[in-house]
C-alpha cells in the first residue's frame, strides 16, 4: 500500500509540472527547485525519525 501511495504521488507531481509547462514554461524551473527543496527536507526528516 505504501508503494501505491508513493507512486501515485510521483505520477501527481509529474503531471503537474507537466500542466504547468504547458500553461508557462517559465515557471516550471523554480518550481522544480521547490519540490526538490521540499522532498530533500522530507527525506531527512523521514530519515532522523526512523
């Protein structure tokens, strides 16, 4: 079950940039640098907590 959270997830976020490149491209860049941000910090703390 969590595999099939984390996947949906990943495919989510794809989908996502995917929308916002075709809406403006220029975005897309600064929000990929966010979501890394973020999954990095999660990976951490998911990491510590364990």
């Amino acid at each position: 079950m969590p595999l099939a959270a984390a996947l949906f997830f990943f495919v989510a976020t794809g989908a996502g940039l995917i929308g916002l490149a075709l809406v403006d491209p220029r975005a897309v860049p600064p929000v990929t640098g966010t979501c890394a941000v973020i999954l990095t910090l999660a990976a951490l703390a998911a990491v510590t907590l364990r």
